[in-house]
C-alpha cells in the first residue's frame, strides 16, 4: 500500500487531499500546524476507508519542525511514496508602501522556504520513483492588486518545481499543480471574494476534488513527466 504525507491537510484543500487520497486506498500522513481539532477529524474519516492515518504537528516554516514530523511518520507508518507540499498562505490584500518585514518573512517561509527543506529532507530518505508534488497557484502567472508577497513566493515556488526536478531525478519526479478560483463550501476562505464566474470558460468555480485530479495524475503517472505544472482553473488565465 502507498503512502502519501501532505502538509497543510488539516483543513481546505489538504483535507480534501487526504480523504481523496485514502479513498483510493492510501495510507496518509497529514500534517498540520494551528487546524489541529480539523486534523483529527481528517484522520478519522481517512481511517473510516481501512486505511492507516496518522497526524504531525509541525510548522512548516520551521526546519526542525518538519524534519520531526517526517521522522516520526516513519517511524509510525514507513517511508512516504509521494510528498504533497499544500501548506501555504494567501495574506490579504496590502499596499506595498504597508508591507511589513514579517509579512514577507512569514509568506515565504510558508510558501517557499518550507516546501524547500520539506523536500530537501524527504529526498535525503525517499525511495525510488518517489514523487513531490507542489501546490502552486494561478496567481504564479497572474498579477493582482495588493498580492505582491503572494505573488513572489509562488512564481518561485514554480522555479523551484523544475529545479527539485533536475536536481532529484532520476529517482524522484517533482512538478506542481497550479489552483485557480476555488471554492470550499465546508470551509470557505476568510478572504473569500472569487472572480464571477461568469469570466470562467467552464462557467464554475473549482472544487477540492479538481485540485485532487491533478495530484493524484502526478502522485501516480510515469515518473518520465517531471518539471510540469498543471493550472486548474477552468480555462480563466486564457480566456481574456
């Protein structure tokens, strides 16, 4: 049986991941940092499938943290197959006159430095034709008012992507999967102001289970498609 670790899964769309993944027969290991109430219910309808679920608390942002939590998911449940970089941070929306040192300390250690040393260690242990799978976001390509932060930190990530893959190959594969609108009925966004959908070729927002499509093509399709990006976003970056 395959196991996948997902930062990040203790609520949206990482939770959304992680039950989609035991659905299909995974083991999951979900990390997660402040969501712990919501980890624990993820893991419990993960291992209402029969499969062997297991949460880690750890910050991603913080090295010592997460190379923790990987060790003891080894410890408990073996070495990941497949590595889901999710957690991340969208802040709101500030004028770059008002952006503050930490507000960039904070964005890119989640957004970029942590999805780095996650994937620094878990190459350092992976087994072959392992996978990491990043989640980037539309807003790598796009630009929006007051997203500047954001707006580094994922087109980076996306470098990164394809770097980790030249660097990591042939034994493991890397490439990202890009969100666009997407809305979480259960637990919607604090700042959860979407696009119409009216300006979306497929005339509706994504779900979790779209983003999940993505992943689980590249958690499981030939180890020979590496550096790519997936954009799911309804045809929206194209359509203008």
């Amino acid at each position: 049986m395959s196991l996948v670790f997902i930062t990040g899964a203790g609520r949206r769309i990482g939770k959304a991941l992680a039950i989609n993944f035991a659905k299909k027969g995974w083991d999951v290991a979900i990390n997660y940092n402040s969501s712990e109430k919501s980890a624990i219910e993820t893991a419990e309808i993960c291992r209402a499938q029969g499969v062997r679920t297991n949460t880690y608390k750890a910050d991603v942002s913080i090295k010592e943290e997460i190379v923790s939590a990987i060790d003891k998911c080894i410890e408990e449940l073996g070495i990941p197959d497949v590595l889901v970089n999710n957690a991340g941070v969208f802040p709101e929306r500030t004028n770059i006159s008002d952006i503050e040192e930490s507000l960039i300390d904070n964005t890119f250690g989640i957004n970029l430095k942590g999805e780095f040393f996650t994937s620094q260690y878990f190459s350092q242990l992976a087994k072959p034709n392992s996978r990491i799978i990043n989640i980037a976001s539309l807003g790598a390509f796009e630009i929006w008012k007051g997203r500047l932060p954001y707006h580094i930190s994922k087109s980076a990530l996306i470098h990164m992507t394809r770097a980790l893959a030249v660097e990591l190959a042939p034994n493991i594969s890397v490439n990202s999967v890009s969100p666009g609108a997407i809305e979480v009925r259960d637990d919607p966004a604090k700042d959860s102001s979407l696009i119409s959908v009216d300006k979306i070729p497929m005339k509706r927002y994504g779900t979790p289970d779209d983003i999940f499509d993505a992943v689980y093509f590249f958690a499981t399709t030939t180890s020979y498609i590496t550096a790519q990006n997936i954009t799911v976003d309804g045809g929206y970056h194209y359509s203008r």
